[in-house]
C-alpha cells in the first residue's frame, strides 16, 4: 500500500462517519433538517458535509423537485470522494460536492443559496464572526442558517459530571498501564473553546440574523455512541491530546465500556442545542 492510499485508510479509520451513522445521531439531525425548513426548489448548503449523511436527509427533503440544487462543502477528500459515490446515481436532484474551508464558504459558493445547515460542528471554529460573515455572504436576504452542536458552554445535562470525570480517569490510566503513554496537556487544541447559547445568539443577531427557533434537547446517548466518538481524531486530540491515535481509542472505548458495565447503565445523557436563524 503505498503513502496516499496509508493516509486515506487512517483518516477514514479515525474520521466522524462511524458516529455520523449511529441511528440516535442521525435522528438528531434529522430534527434539525426538519426544523430549519428547507424544502424542494430551494438552493441549500450542507456545511461540513462529511460523507453525506445530513445532504441524504436534505435530499428527501428536496426530493423530486427540478430546480432544488444541494451544495456539500467539506474540507477531507477522502469523506467527498465517498459521499460522491453515494450520490452517483442521484437523478431527480442536483447535488454536488466542493472542498474547501467554511472560513471560504462565499469563494467556495458563487450564487447566494436560501439555506445553509451546519450540523455538529460549529463549535470547531474559534473565530465565529469570520465564520458566520461568511455563512451570511453566502444566503439570500431571508435565507436560513440552521445548526446544532453539543459542544457548547452548559452542554453536560445535570448530574452528568461525574460521569466524564470517570471516563478520563478510567481511560488515562488505561492508557499509562496498558501502552506507557500519558495526555500532553501543552498540546491541547486551544481552539475548542465552548461558547454559551446566549454568546451564539448575541454573535447571530449582530451579524444581522434573527432567531427563528432555538431549542435544546436532552438526548439518551448509548454505549455506541461514546465508543464510536472514542475513534474521532478530533475527539481524541481534544480528550487526550499528545497521544497517538490508536492507543487513545483503545483506551476510551475500554474505559467507557466498563463504567457502562459497572455503572449499571443504558446511557449517558448529553444536551444538543439547535438554533435556526434568519438573515435579514
């Protein structure tokens, strides 16, 4: 196997298409879907689009309509050659696929859409001004941003807390007693940053949107989900940053495994926020 192909075999081992196919995953973007509106005959971007899976759900929603065009926009190759695959055979509806930074959604997106849906991954971005200039460059007057994330300020559900302080402990002594390692605290990706619902809204309406919805939903996460999250490079590097990947998965996915076991637990609650605005 040569160098490229090496690379694209451990970006899609360590890439969020595992997670992203998890049923209770994919119902919550298909809330999100559902409540941003998009609906046949409009324009609309999938933004970090991954594999696919979120431009699947707004395909049904544009389904059988001439005019309707879907925009998937993502930074990984590997994940646009195989949501191109997917889609191949895609007769009744434009899609394409761009790679690119959403930092350059408006070079990347070269006529104003009526919608752009983000789905988990919002939070990635430090400088969110730049980002939602970007989105608002890019949507028509009355054109729809609609996004979701757990990843923000107050995002653990109550009573949840000690349940991540378990799952670090578990997984870092794994990783100390099983493979020598130990997280290098120096290089934590200090982007991460969580913002509250309250900063995201500020944020929005001085950029000129309104806030249509706003909701957040306490969603039951299974063993599943916490294992397939473990096997996300950009999870790993935020949880047990310094350690090599492989090593880190293994470690959180035994972790989270046994504190399942010995909690006598089904699942572990987590809090995702949805938030569809409006440009004015």
């Amino acid at each position: 196997m040569d160098d490229q192909n090496t690379s694209e075999t451990e970006e899609q081992d360590f890439s969020f298409s595992a997670f992203a196919n998890a049923p209770f995953y994919v119902k919550i973007n298909e809330d999100l879907v559902s409540l941003s509106g998009v609906c046949p005959g409009q324009s609309v971007v999938d933004l970090a689009c991954g594999v696919g899976g979120v431009t699947k759900l707004i395909f049904e929603k544009l389904r059988g309509a001439k005019d309707s065009m879907i925009t998937g926009v993502d930074l990984s190759s590997s994940a646009l050659k195989q949501a191109r695959e997917d889609f191949k055979d895609v007769k009744d509806a434009m899609v394409e696929f761009v790679q690119g930074r959403a930092e350059h959604l408006s070079q990347l997106i070269k006529e104003k859409v009526d919608a752009v849906v983000f789905c988990n991954a919002i939070h990635q971005f430090d400088d969110k001004e730049t980002l939602l200039n970007e989105i608002s460059n890019t949507l028509k007057p009355g054109g729809i941003f609609a996004f979701n994330t757990s990843f923000y300020e107050g995002g653990h559900t109550e009573g949840t807390e000690q349940w991540y302080r378990k799952w670090m402990f578990r997984s870092i002594r794994i990783l100390r007693s099983e493979f020598g390692l130990t997280p290098v605290r120096a290089n934590k990706v200090e982007s991460r940053r969580h913002i509250s619902v309250d900063q995201y809204i500020d944020i929005l309406r001085d950029k000129g949107f309104y806030i249509r919805e706003k909701r957040v939903t306490t969603i039951d996460v299974p063993l599943e989900g916490w294992v397939l999250i473990s096997q996300f490079e950009d999870w790993i590097n935020g949880v047990m940053p310094g350690v090599p990947l492989a090593p880190a998965r293994e470690s959180l996915q035994k972790a989270a495994t046994q504190l399942f076991e010995e909690m006598k637990v089904n699942f572990i609650s987590r809090d995702w926020l949805d938030i569809v605005a409006v440009k004015q």
